[in-house]
C-alpha cells in the first residue's frame, strides 16, 4: 500500500510503497476513503511533542472493512466505518469508568507497529492510526460502523474534530444552559466546542481567536459573541459581555500557553476552565492556585473530549441527520494522497476549518 511518511521534523512527508500487516486478533483492516489533517498531526510532524522516527500521521478517516482478525465481532467485510485512535480493552481500571480515552489495556499494535518498509525496517503507526495511507490495520475497539448512505468524507472528520469538540463540553465540562461559554481557538475542535454549547443553551457563547476568517466561521456554526484576542483588551471585552461577572467555562482548543493565560484571566467565581488543546512538551502555564481556591474554580483536562465511541458517535450522527450538527460544512479543501504537503499547508490557512486526504 501508499503511504506518507514523516522522517524528520519539519520536512516534508514523502509518499512510498509499505507493507501492512494482515490484522490479528481483535484487529481490522480499513481502505481509507478520507483522512482529515488535524493540528495534532501537524504538531507531530514539525517535532512539537517529541522526535519524529519514520512515521505515518493521520487518526481523522473513514473508510470500509477490507479484512477482519480473529475474535473480532460486530464488523464485517465491506462495512463503512469510522476509525478514530481511542483504543480501548473495555476492562481495565479507566474503561470500568466509563473513560476509555485512557485506557491501558495491553495490545499487540501498542507495542508493533502494521507498517514497515519492503525490506522489513519497521515504520511507526502515528496516533495508533496512520491515516495518511491507502490502508490502516488497528483494533477493532478504534472502529464504529457508519450508516450505509453516510459519505465518507463527511464522516472522517467526526473521529476527532467533532468527537472532542463535542465531549468537551457535554461531558467534561458538563455545560448547563444558561451558561454564559467562551471557546478560545476556533479551529476544527473549537467549532465543534461552539456547536455543542450552542445545542447546549449556553448563552453567550463568546468565540475567542487570532483570526478574523476563524470567527467569522464561528458565528455561522453558532457563536452569539466574537473576540479578537489581538485587540486591545480582550479580558474587559468579554467581562462586559458578561455583566463583569466573567464567563462559566473558558474552553481552551488550540495549544497555546497564552490561550490558557486568557482563559483564567476571563473564567468567573465558580467557573472552569477545561483544558482541550496541548502545548508544545515543556512548555508551562502559570496561576494563582490561591484565587482557584478563593473562587472556587475547577481546571478541567480533556482528551478527546471524555467520549465514549458507541454513545456518542451515533449522538452526532442523529444530530447531523436533523439539521442540527455541521459537518459538511468543516471541510475546506479535498486533497489527493500524493499531495500531501500541500494539504498539510492547506490546513495551516487562517480560513482553513478541515482539510481532507481522499483516495
């Protein structure tokens, strides 16, 4: 199969010819239909959270089962499927609290990666997806079946964007309505942060970015309020549009020390401040844990948004069938495989929400 391949940071991927292992237990194999480029990739592949061995990037696809391992149940050859990259045993400590996002479980992939060169040298399964490819092999616990009239592309971006966007607020934050909500970075995952307090009854709900094309995207997936973190005084402006009181839950989306900076500067008494994007490794936020504990304030982390695949993939899914959820209308450019590199400066455009990799 084709596949693009990360050798160093911040050089540009090269697409070749690799092996992929036949799936083993417990274990699928997808052709991929489409991959959506998502800023983790991104910052994997510039070298912002450790050294970059010979890698495939991409965890946003959809696709359709090409071959089943044994003991895998529920999915057969030529379902449609979504393939994200939580990976779940559903019997450990995290999974029997209902947190499969951090599972650890033991499994073949974690420690053996699918892909490797012709001649054997072994080449890294990046975010247990590799998604940049014609084909992925993972465990079965990564896949959720799709509708059969869903598309595909459509569907890819559901695996993270909108699983964390969503999660972040329904569960980890838990929003109530009424809520007055501040979601700063309006990329793929805040959007979607945006789209779930809106649906939620949160009001306002304030998107915060850099960049004008982000928030002008915004209040068309439901931002009542918009903030340019650049101008003057964002902290008063959007205190004032909260009565001075500050906002209930400041919803951090991009991993940027000086969005989390913000967020506490804005966050009221009794409020939160949930922890979505992730920083480059080291980097370091600073807070008054007295005035935390004086407010009576929560810092909330969220990996992919506390979701739980077989609840809340279908969740979207109705939701999107109603009206009620956007999704077509996150994808901003469709890309082929051999043109990677430009996908992937595609995606870092100001006006740029999902960029896909089809096939």
């Amino acid at each position: 199969m084709r596949a693009a391949i990360c050798y160093e940071a911040g050089s540009p991927l090269r697409v070749e010819e690799l092996a992929i292992d036949e799936p083993g237990l417990g274990e699928v194999r997808v052709r991929i239909a489409a991959c959506a480029i998502c800023h983790s990739d991104i910052a994997y592949i510039k070298g912002l959270w450790g050294p970059i061995v010979p890698t495939v990037f991409g965890h946003e696809a959809a696709g359709v089962v090409e071959a089943v391992g044994a003991g895998t149940v529920d999915l057969t050859v030529g379902d449609p499927v979504l393939v994200t990259l939580i990976r779940s045993c559903g019997s450990c400590r995290s999974c029997g609290r209902g947190l499969p996002v951090l599972c650890d479980g033991g499994f073949r992939l974690n420690g053996e990666s699918p892909l490797r060169h012709p001649d054997g040298r072994p080449v890294a399964q990046g975010l247990r997806t590799g998604g940049f490819a014609e084909q992925v092999t993972v465990h079965a616990s990564q896949v959720v079946g799709l509708p059969a009239e869903m598309s595909l592309e459509t569907a890819s971006v559901v695996a993270c964007a909108v699983l964390t966007g969503y999660g972040s607020v329904v569960h980890t934050a838990a929003v109530e309505p009424g809520s007055a909500v501040a979601v700063i970075g309006c990329g793929g995952v805040g959007l979607n942060a945006v789209q779930a307090a809106r649906l939620g009854g949160a009001d306002p709900v304030i998107a915060v970015d850099v960049a004008e094309p982000k928030l002008r995207a915004a209040e068309r997936f439901g931002a009542t309020r918009c903030v340019n973190s650049m101008g003057p005084d964002p902290v008063a402006a959007i205190r004032a549009m909260t009565g001075g009181a500050g906002v209930d839950y400041a919803v951090v989306t991009v991993g940027a020390t000086a969005a989390v900076d913000l967020a506490f500067a804005i966050t009221g008494a009794g409020g939160g401040v949930v922890l979505v994007g992730m920083p480059a490794t080291g980097a370091l936020a600073a807070f008054d844990p007295g005035t935390i504990a004086n407010l009576n304030q929560r810092v909330l982390g969220s990996k992919m948004g506390t979701v739980r695949l077989e609840r809340d993939v279908p969740a979207i899914l109705e939701l999107y069938r109603a009206g009620r959820w956007k999704l077509d209308e996150l994808i901003t450019g469709r890309y082929p495989l051999d043109a990677i590199n430009e996908a992937i400066a595609a995606a870092q455009a100001p006006d740029s929400l999902r960029t896909l990799i089809v096939n």
